[in-house]
C-alpha cells in the first residue's frame, strides 16, 4: 500500500515540478542569506505601518516557500548520488548499511542529509532548519496577505504562489510518509485542502489529496486504534462518493472504516447506497450479503437478496450470494432452494469454482448425515434406505467437487479443502484409486 501511495502523489506532485521545464536555471539559495532575511520579515510583521500592508505578507509567504525549497532546488526523487552531486558537489561525508540485502546510503550536507535507497533518492531530512515548518507559515503569511488585500489586487499573484505551495505540501506529506512520519504526512495533505477551501479555489476538488488523507487517516487509525482518525478517514470518503471518485471501491472502503468502529448498521447503509448506484457490482452485492450474514438478519438479507436477483437475472454472482444466504437457514426447504440458486449461479457462469464448491460441499454434508443416521439406526431397512440416500449425495458430490477443483486456480485454501473432502468421500466409498490420487494431489499442494 505504502508504494501504491506514494507512487500515485509523486506523480500527481511531480506533474507540478517538471512544469517548471524550459525555465531559466535554478539559483542554489543560500542558508545564511535566508536566515538573514526571515530575521528582517520576522521585523517587518512587528512594524506598526509594514504589518498592515498585504505585500509584507506576501513577500513574507514567498520568503517562507524559499525556506522550505533550500536544499531542494534541484532534487527530484528517484535520482542518483551522481546527479546529485552535479548540482550540491560532494557531500561533507557518506554513510552505508545494508539491511536485508538493501543499500541505505546518507549523503550528508551542511543542512542537508540525501538518503539513497539502492542508489535512488527516497528521502530527505534537514539539519538545524531555519525554521521548524516554513509551509505552515507561509499559508499563515498568504492568508494574511488576502486579508489585508482588499480590493484584491494581489489575489492573482497569491493564487499563484499557493498553486505552487500546495505542489510543496505534497511534496512535504511524501518525504513524511517514506519516513513513516504518518501525523506530518497527513497534516500536509490536509493543509492542501485547507488550501482548497479558501475562496480563490473555490469549487475546486483536490480528489487524490481527499483520497490520500483518507488512507493516511485510516493508516495512522490501524496503527493506533484510534476511532476519531477512523472517522476521519470516513469522512473523507464521504466526501469522494459525493464527488462520484472511486466508483464502488469508495463505499466499500467507507464500510471497512465503518466496522473497524463497531458500527455495523452504518456499514450495511452504506452497502445499500452502493447497491442503488451501482447494481450490478458483484462486490456491492457479495458484501451487502456477507454483512447480513455477520449480522445474523438472515431473513432480512433473503429478502433483499431476491429483490437483487429480480433487477439482475443475468448476474451469476447475484444466485450465488442468495444461495449463501439460504444456507444459513439450515431447514431443509432452504437448503433445496440454496442449491437452486447455486445451480442457476453455474448455469450462468460456469466458471465461478466457488458455486461448485459450495454446492458439491452441501452435498456431501447430506451425504455424511445420511451416513451417520445409518450409524445408529437399529432397523435394517431403514439402515439400509439411509445408506442408499447417503451414496447417492456422495455421487453427486464427487463429479461437483472435481469440478470445483479444476476450476480453482485462484484459492489454495479451498482447492485443499475440496481435495480434503474428495479425499474423505472416495475412502468411505472405497474408491481407492481415486482416494490415492486426490491424496496425491494434496501433498503437492
């Protein structure tokens, strides 16, 4: 996950970066000259007259950008130590350690420490910072800035400078999460919504930093336990499926978030609002079903199970799911009616392994309690009907079973188990060519 994260806001943050392509070349900033002037603006807002001008806070914005970029200016990550050193020369020194059969390499500078991971750039840290977090005090600059601008003038040139801070947040949140900082890394994606929120980016949607400080939130919420971060991440994918972003995949997330908090009820809403937006999604309804069940409504969950096979007759996982349903009512008649469902789930997808395993499953628990009647039955005829009924469920059994097992190309665990049952089928009917065989095939399992 963490790979497929940072991989999705590097890309998003680096579009930002290269746009910068054809410009005139960089001008490495220097960390006294800095220093110096932050001390001025630091002035400057105390002044009685300069504090209330807009372009002392702008400026003052734009110092605090240039802050953040020391060091940065020309790094992207994923260089090399070779490029690196074309622009900030060689580091003061170099540290190695190999963990797992990874390189580490830290590439030290004044201010400045590169980490490489097998020669690529991954991380950055900083060594006594100017200032603790110059982003944070920039948008407090910009912010006061629009304030004090009035008639707006300055709004353009503001925007502009927020449109590249927020590539800077981004960027920020990225190097936190490589560092497993996950509060800082969330703090800087929501400060890029934050951003969003002002009035000059009004009704722009920043989806992937939406989905992006959900996941975090979710992230930090796993690690911690902590409900409020869950909520967080909830809200956050709220916000996504109000956009339309995610198509399904954004409720059923708001769902897991929903039951990690205990709040069952919420995730079966939830489900449901997926199951009027998308219903023919196969995961929608398999988890509409499975929550029913965790829930013990089984009627509850046959019922809407037959409203979802009347508006899709043709989905095959639509049968299957309702025969999943009617199992758990154990009688007899629902039992019937499961294998129903599960033969209707083959007739339309013949391919679906799981609905031969259940159904060759169901038949062999008849047979065996067929088997185990005959047991303990004292009447020789009736013994001997109970027998009859139980080889016959055990026939049915086997050619569903092995079906099942060759379709099976995607779950070890149930492919063993359905060469478990073979197994156990083909012994009590003395199948022994057979029994060796499936035997055979576990073991390579």
């Amino acid at each position: 996950m963490k790979k497929i994260v940072t991989l999705a806001i590097m890309a998003a943050t680096m579009l930002g970066l290269y746009a910068q392509e054809g410009a005139a070349p960089v001008v490495l900033l220097n960390y006294s000259s800095l220093e110096k002037k932050v001390e001025k603006s630091n002035e400057q807002i105390q002044h009685d007259k300069k504090k209330t001008k807009s372009r002392t806070w702008e400026k003052r914005g734009e110092l605090f950008q240039d802050v953040f970029q020391l060091g940065l200016e020309q790094v992207v990550e994923g260089m090399s130590p070779q490029t690196l050193m074309i622009f900030y020369q060689e580091p003061d020194s170099v540290t190695t350690e190999t963990k797992n059969g990874t390189l580490y390499e830290d590439y030290v500078y004044d201010h400045m420490i590169y980490t490489f991971v097998n020669g690529i750039l991954q991380e950055w840290e900083r060594i006594d910072p100017i200032h603790p977090d110059p982003l944070e005090e920039a948008i407090k600059a910009y912010q006061k800035a629009l304030e004090l601008d009035e008639k707006g003038k300055r709004a353009g040139k503001i925007k502009e400078n927020l449109i590249e801070l927020k590539n800077q947040l981004k960027r920020q949140g990225v190097n936190h999460y490589y560092k497993d900082n996950y509060d800082e890394a969330l703090g800087s994606f929501e400060n890029v919504l934050n951003i969003n929120n002002m009035d000059l980016f009004e009704g722009e949607v920043d989806t992937i930093m939406i989905q992006f400080s959900g996941i975090v939130s979710r992230e930090i919420a796993n690690k911690t336990g902590d409900k409020a971060l869950y909520q967080k991440a909830i809200d956050y994918y709220e916000q996504l499926a109000d956009a339309n972003f995610g198509g399904p995949n954004t409720y059923l997330q708001i769902k897991m978030d929903q039951l990690a908090i205990g709040d069952t009820l919420a995730a079966l809403e939830t489900l449901k609002e997926a199951y009027e937006k998308y219903p023919d999604t196969v995961n929608v309804i398999a988890n509409i079903a499975d929550t029913y069940i965790q829930m013990k409504e089984i009627d509850e969950g046959i019922e809407f199970m037959e409203t979802v096979v009347e508006n899709s007759p043709d989905v095959a996982e639509a049968y299957y799911w309702q025969g999943r349903m009617l199992i758990n009512k154990e009688d007899v008649e629902y039992i019937d009616r499961a294998i129903e469902s599960y033969k209707k789930a083959g007739e339309l997808d013949p391919s679906l392994y799981y609905v031969w395993y259940d159904m060759g499953y169901i038949y062999y628990l008849q047979g065996a309690d067929f088997y185990e009647r005959a047991n303990v039955e004292n009447d020789d005829a009736t013994r001997k009907v109970l027998n009859e009924l139980g080889k016959e469920k055990y026939d049915q059994a086997i050619p569903i079973l092995e079906k099942a097992y060759t379709l099976n190309n995607e779950n070890p665990t149930v492919k063993f188990e359905t060469l478990d049952i073979l197994q156990r089928i083909y012994y009590k009917e003395q199948m022994m060519d057979e029994y060796e065989r499936v035997k055979a095939l576990k073991q390579e399992l």
